[in-house]
C-alpha cells in the first residue's frame, strides 16, 4: 500500500529528455534530489515554490546527463550525495567532504521516508536504482519498453541482463517505474506491465539478449 506520505515529483528537464525526481515527505516537507542537472536554477524554484528542502543529492549513475548539475546545487546547498560505491571511481569534480559512497540495500532516510538503493549495473558499473514504497526510479537500467546502452564506458550487457531479469523483474508487479529518461509515450509503468511489453525484461536467456544488442 502506497505511504500516503510519500512525495514524488517527476521534471523533464535539459535538452536530453532527462527526468530530475524529487522524493521525500509531505508532511515535513523534506525530500532527496535525484539526478540533478542541466537546471540547478528551475530545481532550486521548484523546491522554493513548494516549501521544499533538499537534504541530499541522489545519483543514479556517472552520466553527465544525469550529474552535471551537481556542483551547482552544491555551491547553494551543503548535502550529502549518494553515489554507489562501484559508480564512485567514474565520479570527476564531486568534492570527497560530500560524497556518500552506499551499497546495495543501504537506505537513505528523509522526512521519515526510507529509500532504498538497489545495485543494477549493465548500463555503468554503479548503477542504481531507487525504491521507497510502491515506487521505483529507475535511472538509465529500465526505460519504459527499452533499457539503458551498454556500449558507454563501463557498460556491461551480461550485467544488465541480470540486473532486469534477477533484480528488477523480482520487484513486486504492482511497483511504479519511474525512468531517468522521457523517451517513451507514457512517462512512467510498473513492473507487471514492462514484464509483459517491454522485451529486455522478457528475455529467457543471455544470448537472446545479447542478440537483440548486436553482440
Ligand atoms: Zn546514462
């Protein structure tokens, strides 16, 4: 059952179709930033307009697409960002004093909301998603009906196979996807739905999978 005091905010931002999340508590008013980039500013507004603080920084993977507005919030704000500890060594020009190195099953608290960081590597080594809830969002491991690249620096597609059809597909069918892209018509899922339509997670075997990359 959803926490009725679960905050998610989902906003397309920059010229890449990326997704900047918020997520925290409503009633205290707290909440994590996930992916922050291109716009520190419009983030910044966003959490102004609604009362918001930002307690930390959350990352899903290296990207700059999903990085490059790190620094930015960090000369407004002195929080934590948690990065994976696999992602860590790919991370340039994150300040040591802010970085927060998790594993998988650490939990971020804030507000009272508990969230949780699952290790899916195949699209970087430390790619993460993040589940609180009835919610999961999703980074560059699973679109809606398609899943990250793994021909970038550090990319894995034996890695990736496993994180969709051991980690992922393992999550409760009632889970909302929530992506690190906007790249579909629908902007997010859950985790029955892209069990039955999206083909990256219907796969059987790695070779199939490996087939449908090409290799
Ligand atoms: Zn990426």
């Amino acid at each position: 059952m959803t926490n009725p005091d679960l905050y998610i905010k989902q906003m397309p931002i920059g010229p890449m179709e990326n997704f900047v999340y918020f997520i925290g508590s409503k009633s205290k008013k707290e909440v994590v930033v996930v992916d922050c980039a291109w716009d520190v500013n419009a983030i910044l507004k966003v959490a102004e307009k609604e009362g918001l603080k930002i307690t930390a920084a959350l990352v899903s993977h290296y990207h700059f697409d999903h990085t490059n507005g790190l620094s930015g919030l960090l000369k407004h704000l002195d929080i934590p960002v948690y990065i994976n500890k696999e992602e860590a060594p790919w991370m340039k020009g994150l300040a040591a004093s802010n970085t927060k190195a998790v594993g998988s099953g650490d939990s971020v608290k804030v507000g009272g909301i508990d969230i949780k960081c699952l290790h899916t590597p195949g699209h970087t080594p430390g790619s993460q998603c993040f589940h609180v809830d009835d919610a999961l969002v999703s980074g560059d491991t699973l679109f809606i009906n398609a899943c990250g690249r793994t021909d970038l620096p550090g990319g894995d597609p034996k890695q990736l196979y496993e994180s969709l059809t051991q980690k992922l597909s393992k999550l409760d069918d009632k889970t909302i996807v929530y992506p690190g892209h906007n790249y579909a018509a629908q902007t997010s899922s859950t985790i029955g739905d892209q069990k039955k339509s999206n083909p990256f997670m219907k796969f059987t075997s790695l070779q199939q999978f490996l087939s449908a990359f090409g290799y």
